[in-house]
C-alpha cells in the first residue's frame, strides 16, 4: 500500500488532495483510474482487431468467399 500511495503522490504532482488523505477514497480513485485505462485499452484492441480483420479481407479474399 506505501508503493502504491508513493507512485499515486509522485504521479498526481506530489501531494494527494485533502479529501485523498482517507485511504479508502484514494485507492478508490486509484482503482478507478486503472478500471479507465484497462477499459479504453480493450477499445483500442478491438478497434485494432477490426482494423486487421478489414486488411486481412483486402489482401486474402480467397479465405473469407462465401
């Protein structure tokens, strides 16, 4: 939990608001910021893996013939 609150203090500008000081609000804005990333990283893979699937049709129309 001290690595944690250390990297969420250097990370934030050095200092955690008054209302982060209760250890349970900043390891819920912690969780949430990570709950954000890991959500718009998956957008990010599947807009990526439509991405390859359009080029994969472009370049072998031999596999996808109906």
């Amino acid at each position: 939990m001290d690595a944690l609150k250390a990297l969420c203090i250097r990370e934030c500008g050095g200092k955690l608001a008054e209302d982060e000081q209760d250890a349970r609000v900043w390891l819920t804005g912690v969780l949430s910021m990570c709950l954000g990333f890991v959500h718009a990283f998956e957008q990010e893979v599947e807009r990526f893996k439509d991405y390859v699937a359009l080029m994969d049709r472009a370049i072998n129309p031999h596999r996808h013939k109906k």
